[in-house]
C-alpha cells in the first residue's frame, strides 16, 4: 500500500491561536462562547480543564469569557463587557479582517451579500455587523439582489472556493451598478482545497481527519469525494470499520481543526499495519547493494532462469546451488504464467534467506517490483511535489538517502536556510524536500528542503504582518530582558517591549513584572514592517493604578498615605503604589499652618480624607483636616495667631488741611494756575 499524506495537516493559524489564548491566567471561572473550535476532542479537554462552553452570554455570572474563532456577534460581546466579564477575543485575524470590510461597506450604504452557511457561527457573527441585513447566499443567487444599487459580497472563510468564485462571476456579470467583492476565504482554506483535489485525484481512497461539525473538514471530503471514495473520520480508533485493499494508493488529509494526536495516530496505524513490512523489505534491500558479495537475507541480486513450471521458477545466480522463485513471488498481481520466463531471461530478486531450504536459496521478485513501485512516486516529484525522505547517512558535502531505486542527495546548503556545517545530527531524521534535478540515467535526485522553509518562512510573514496591527492583542513569549526592555517571541518573530511599557508603577527591575520563558498578552503599539520592527505594550492591557485607586477609594474615603514630598503650597501623599494626592496646606491642619514642614515630613504616615477626584487630569484632591476632631471654640481662639492692634494713620505735615468751602474751583482762587501765570502781566486792551 502507499499512502500520500497531504502537506498541510493539523491547526491552521487561527485554531492554533485561540487554542493558545486558553494557555493564560484568566479570573476563573472560564468559559468559551460556544464550541471554540469544531472538534469534540478539544473541546472535551479544555471541559476537564474547567473551560466549558456556553451558547447564551446569559448563561454567564462572573469570571472570563474566550470569544472563539468563528467570532461572536456584536451584541452578545457588548453584553458581556456590560455584565463586567472578563472579555478575551481570540477571533481569527482572517474572519476580523471581513467583519471589518463588512462594517465599512455597510456605513457607506452597501447591501451586503454573505456566501457561506446561515446558521454557521462565523456567519452570524458578521451579519450581525450589518444589523442582520445582509442576504446569505449557499447556492443560488435571490432575485432580491438585484433590488439594490451597491453590492459588497464576502465569503465565510471556510466556504468552497470554487463555488465562491462562480456566484462572485455571476454578481459581476449581471445588473448590479456597483459591485465590489471581497474574496475573504481563508489562504490555509484555499491551499488545503486545491492540495486535497490534487491528492484525490492519486488516490483509491482518501481519509478526511476531522469532526463532522467542522464546515473547512466538510469542504474538504466533498472536493476528494468527487474522485474517489472518501472517509470522514475522528481518529484511528474508526479505520478498523473500513476495508483497504493491500494495493490501494490511500491519500490522508485533514482539516484545519483537527489535533495533532488525532492525525499523528492515523498515519501511524496506517503505517504500522500496512506498509511495515514494506518499508523493511525495501531498507534490507538497499542495505545489500554494494556488500562484498555474501549471502545474507534481503540481498538484492540479478539472476538468470533456468527452469519454470507451475509452481515456480529455478534460477541461477553463478553458485554450486540453484535458486528458487515460488509462484506466489513471481508477480505483483499474483497473475503467474510459467510461459512468460523462457529460459536465460535475466531478473531482479531479493534473497528471502541466506540459508538454503531443501537444496534450494529461495527468492522473491515480487518484493523487488514492490520496491520498483516506489519509483512511481519519483514521477510526482517532477512535478514539484513535496516528498518526505529519512535521511540514511551523510557525506561529503550532504546527506543521502533512498526514494525507490533513486539516491537523493540534500546538499548541506539546501538543509536548512542557513548553511549546516555539522551534518551527524540529521542522520535519522526525516526531511521535507522538493527536487532540484533528477537523473534517470544515474537514479539520481538532487533535493531541496531550504526552499520549502523559505517559502513557509514568506506565508508566515504575510500572516504576521497582516494581523500584527497598532492595537491588536498578540500572545508571545519572553525571551530575554535587557536594560532597555524585554525581547518577546510571537510567532517566531522577535518584539520589543521598551522599559517604559512594562508597567504603570515603578519597578526596580523588568523582572519583577514579567518573566523570561513565560507567556503573556502584549498589544501592538507599533509595526513598521519596512524595518522589521514591532513594538508590544504590556502596560497598556493592565489596569492603570490611578483607576484602581479610584474604584478602590472612591470620594469621601479615609486611608493612610505616606509622605512622598513637600511644596510651599502642600504636602503629595501616596494613597496607593504609584499613586498621589495633594494635601493642600489649608488643609494639612485644624490650625493654622504657615509652613508645611512645622507639620510634615517625607516619610510620614499621614490619615487623610478624599476631597475630589479628577479622572481626565488623574488628580486627587485630599485633607488631613477632614480627619481631625473639630477644635473647641476656645481651642480656634487659642490656636489663633495673635494680631498687632494696628495704629490709625497719621496726617501728612506737609499736606495743608482744606476747608469744606475751598474745595471749588474758581478763577481767582489759588489752585487756578492761569491766574498765576497772567496777574503779573500787563495786558494792553
């Protein structure tokens, strides 16, 4: 049997994502929105980790709330955040990036058109972007449509390509004045669908891994069900109901919520029951090729007939004794004819023992053809096909290793991206190779895994560099602190977490708020893909300490503060780490207090009440007097500086006292300046 394993197994993006969300410290208890992935294997673990499943936000008093990855609609997030949940989106980037096109496209006045299934999750969450307008299209297109003048159409992320790609060719083709479409589908969808229709069409039968809720597993068995029988299946423990034929060509693929343990159980039941012995023969007879020429099991050898009859075939292979091919070794197909090996027809055999059973060395050509089979595979690997290959030595330059009759050399420079200098480590292991020549003549490839990498490397930095947005939640994984902040891994790509987004309190080292080889939430404050460079905010999702404050000592508390420092006009006292309030000097006391520093000091503990809060200006306004005992009427007048009896002014000397009567003004009085200036004049007439 061969079996063809599609390249694209297990989580896509956007599972492994919201499955990593369900790794982090939340207030208990913790629930998701609904299934978060479509598969009852996860979700019954996460159950018996204490994460269950909720459809009704309703359903939900206290604790944390996981949004999965089909979404939620709008209302029901709103709801939760109201009842004061702790909310944690872990929607795919993918299905945020069509509710996001839907919301602008709805605000502009488009109709929207949704191709996918109405009752999915991802569905409904985005008609409710659009305040459940928007038309639903499975198969055909509603007359309805062709009522309005502008059209935005999107397709749920797990929908058929081709079908998406013939009604999106039929909108655009027909009445509509405005249509813009949005081919919103999922890259890893598109691949996996392309790559299980190229794969069905090699195979007899092909087993689709997945839960039978899953639309993306679903897509899938109907494209492979189109070219061969297909088997929709959960894990191992369903294959013993199917019968394989010994020769089938059988193709495993699965789809995007499927878990790792479920395929990796697959594929090795499949190997261990039915291509075992196989891969056995096959290793023995490369190991005997280019021995010194003893007889051993599994050695591969040329032999000429000598004799052949209806139970075998006598052959000679330049020994005292003759060897011999029972029928039933002779053919693949078991189709013997004695009449097809003349005598002197030269063939290809395996030994199936080194010693000889009643005078004869028995043989096997069958398991010869059986390797000759694998040479098949060499024919899709022209076409580019990626191929698996477990490397049997190293040598000079690179690593070699078997496919069929052909010898595959992986040069070191083509191991990985970089160069590999030290090659013993890959011996054993298994590659992942695309070819770079072949040489029928030599049976000779020459194969590349570096060009694999690098094209995985590019899908994931358009992943990256399209979810990795100013505000966006990311999870990553601390890899090393430095004095100017910390180095965060998130999805492979290195961030920095400058000193100053670490925390909203003083701290006397990074450490002491987060810590190497631990993950955490971090939220993008900046990207610049450009320079490569990504910086995260750990503060920015931690409660700031002055709202903290507040909530905990709202206006009208008393609490004890410390001294913090002194100005002329107050003392600031911290009521909280990281937080203050002034203490004006008027109210410092319930006497009078002309410096702060008679009364104070930096260190003290101080009772005092909260005055006012100004949350825009973080400002607290606070009295110590408001703590104190009101004094006695006595105890104000004796605390009362005492005042100098003030003396009444003394008239100027040299001010002359004016009369009541004098103080108008005439011609011929003394405060006329004319007269003054003309009474000495003789002024002729």
């Amino acid at each position: 049997m061969k079996i063809l394993r599609a390249h694209n197994l297990g989580f896509c993006y956007g599972v492994r994502r919201s499955i990593a969300f369900t790794e982090n410290e939340y207030p208990k208890p913790i629930y998701t929105y609904g299934e978060l992935i479509h598969n009852s294997l996860i979700v019954d673990k996460l159950a018996s980790r204490g994460i269950v499943a909720v459809d009704r936000i309703d359903d939900i008093k206290e604790g944390t709330v996981i949004i999965r990855s089909h979404g939620a609609p709008v209302e029901e997030t709103e709801r939760a955040k109201k009842k004061g949940l702790t909310v944690i989106d872990a929607t795919c980037p993918f299905v945020n990036r069509t509710r996001k096109i839907v919301a602008d496209k709805y605000a502009d006045g488009y109709k929207i058109v949704i191709f996918g299934k109405r009752e999915h999750p991802e569905v409904v969450g985005i008609n409710s972007i659009c305040d459940y307008t928007a038309l639903i299209i499975e198969d055909e297109i509603p007359e309805t449509l062709w009522e309005y003048d502008k059209i935005c159409v999107v397709a749920q992320t797990t929908a058929s390509a081709k079908k998406f790609r013939n009604i999106a060719e039929k909108i655009r083709k027909d009445r509509a004045k405005t249509v813009e479409i949005f081919d919103t589908i999922c890259y890893t969808t598109l691949k996996r669908q392309k790559e299980a229709e190229e794969l069905s069409k090699q195979c007899d039968v092909v087993l689709v891994i997945g839960d039978a809720k899953s639309s993306n597993t679903l897509k899938l068995k109907e494209i492979c069900g189109v070219f061969c029988p297909v088997y929709l299946i959960g894990g191992a423990e369903e294959l013993s109901r199917i019968k394989f034929n010994v020769d089938d060509t059988v193709g495993i693929v699965a789809g995007a919520s499927a878990p790792t343990e479920s395929i990796t159980e697959v594929i090795q039941y499949m190997e261990n029951n039915y291509t075992e012995a196989q891969n056995e023969e096959f290793l023995q007879a490369v190991d005997a090729v280019g021995t010194n020429g003893k007889l051993r099991d599994g050695k591969r050898m040329k032999v000429k007939v000598t004799a052949a009859d209806e139970k075998g075939i006598t052959v000679d292979f330049g020994t005292k004794i003759d060897g011999y091919i029972a029928a039933d070794e002779v053919s693949l197909d078991d189709a013997y004819n004695p009449s097809d090996f003349p005598q002197g027809t030269e063939l290809d055999v395996i030994l199936l023992s080194s010693k000889a059973e009643d005078g004869l060395y028995r043989f096997s050509k069958k398991k010869v053809d059986k390797i000759k089979e694998g040479d098949k595979i060499v024919d899709t690997v022209r076409d580019g096909e990626v191929f698996e290959l477990t490397v049997e030595r190293d040598t000079k330059g690179g690593l070699l290793g078997k496919l069929g009759t052909y010898t595959v050399f992986v040069p070191a420079s083509q191991i990985k991206e970089k160069y590999v200098h030290d090659l013993k480590p890959f011996i054993g292991k298994t590659l992942r190779l695309t070819q770079l020549e072949i040489d029928d003549t030599k049976r000779r490839i020459v194969a590349s895994q570096k060009i694999i990498l690098e094209k995985e490397r590019k899908e994931r930095e358009e992943i990256f560099w399209a979810n990795v947005v100013p505000g966006v939640i990311v999870n990553g994984k601390v890899k090393g602190i430095s004095k100017f902040g910390a180095f965060v891994s998130v999805d492979g790509y290195d961030c920095l977490v400058h000193i100053s987004d670490i925390s909203w309190a003083k701290f006397k080292s990074i450490e002491d708020i987060i810590h190497v080889g631990k993950k955490y939430d971090f939220v993008v404050l900046k990207a610049d893909r450009e320079k490569g460079k990504v910086s995260l905010g750990y503060k920015q999702l931690q409660k700031h300490p002055f709202d903290a404050a507040i909530e905990e000592y709202p206006v009208g508390s008393v609490v004890t503060g410390k001294v913090t420092s002194l100005m002329p006009f107050g003392a600031f006292v911290e009521i909280a780490p990281g937080v203050e309030g002034l203490v004006h000097v008027s109210e410092a006391s319930n006497t009078y207090v002309k410096n702060i520093g008679d009364i104070y000091k930096t260190g003290d503990e101080v009772e005092v009440k909260i005055l006012a809060i100004d949350p825009a200006e973080k400002k607290i306004t606070l009295s110590a007097k408001a703590c104190m005992p009101e004094l006695t009427d006595e105890e104000k007048a004796a605390a009362r500086p005492e005042r100098k009896e003030s003396k009444p002014r003394a008239p100027r000397k040299d001010r002359p006292s004016v009369k009541d009567d004098e103080t108008e003004w005439s011609e011929d009085a003394g405060n006329n300046p004319f007269a003054d200036l003309l009474k000495d004049l003789n002024v002729k007439k």
